[in-house]
C-alpha cells in the first residue's frame, strides 16, 4: 500500500499528453474511451505528470489505498 496517489480529473483534463510524455514509467495510459488514467500499480508517486500538467488535472490523494 502506498500513503499518496495521483489521479487524473477528468472534468480539467484535455488530453494534452503532457503527462503521458513525462511519466518514465509508463503509468499514464489511454483508455479505450481516449480518457487518460495513471494505473496505480506502475506509477512509483514522483510526481512528474502533475508537475508537467499545465491545467493541474492532476490531483494528489492521500491516505491508505489498497
């Protein structure tokens, strides 16, 4: 269990890529609906993609998640 995750709000985000581009680890994937989502079990929480989202889609949660 991680204590942070980022989360990609989809009312903000337009898709941009911005994020997707920056993510070393490939955690920023596109959906099948061309929504873009940060799948929990690659991202290691550094933080890039919400630094590189110039519309801040990118929120970050806190708490225990399973």
């Amino acid at each position: 269990m991680r204590p942070v995750r980022y989360e990609i709000d989809r009312r903000i985000c337009r898709r941009c890529g911005s994020c997707q581009r920056v993510c070393s680890r490939g955690a920023v994937l596109e959906t099948a609906d061309r929504r873009l989502v940060i799948d929990r079990k690659l991202c290691d929480g550094c933080g890039a993609c919400r630094d590189a989202c110039k519309l801040r889609a990118i929120v970050k949660r806190k708490g225990l998640f399973s």
